[in-house]
C-alpha cells in the first residue's frame, strides 16, 4: 500500500506543474485570441478613401499554426516525454 502512494504522489508532483503550465498557455492563447478579434475593422475597403489606405502602415502578415502543426508538435513532445521516462526507468531498473 505504501508503494501505491508513493507511487501517486510522484505521478502528482509530474501531473500538478503539467497541468498549472497547460493553464498558463491556455489563457495566453484565449487573451491573444481576443486582441487579434478587437483589432479587425469591420467597414468596407473603400469607405475611407485613398488617403487614409495610402497613410496606413504596411501590416506585416503573420501565418498562425495549423491544427495539424500543433497536433504534430505535441505528439512529438509527448514521445520524447514518455521515451525519457522509459529511458530513466530502465537505467533505475539496470542498477
């Protein structure tokens, strides 16, 4: 019984700072989300006129990352995570 919650407190102390940092990510995203939606203009090109398009600066186009990078991205991550702790998990067993 002992080595269960030695076992669950360890996995725990993993768990609790993976999920705080997943929440910090989370709310970054969500507040980046809400600046980009505020700062559309919603009115017709042309109802400004010239001088206003022409005293615009230029927007430098940024490309967001698909649903399928970040998909990749983690699945990435989550194998080498869990090849590390497979890796140290051999090397414990090995001695």
């Amino acid at each position: 019984m002992q080595d269960i919650l030695l076992a669950m407190a360890k996995s725990g102390a993993i768990l609790v700072p993976v999920v705080v940092f997943i929440i910090i990510i989370s709310i970054a995203a969500v507040k980046r989300g809400e600046a980009s939606m505020g700062a559309h203009d919603l009115s017709l090109p042309g109802a400004h006129g010239a001088t206003a398009a022409a005293a615009a600066p230029a927007k430098r186009e940024t490309r967001d990352a698909t649903v399928l990078e970040i998909l990749i991205l983690s699945v990435v991550a989550f194998t080498l995570v869990m090849g590390a702790l497979i890796g140290i998990s051999v090397l414990q067993h090995m001695n």
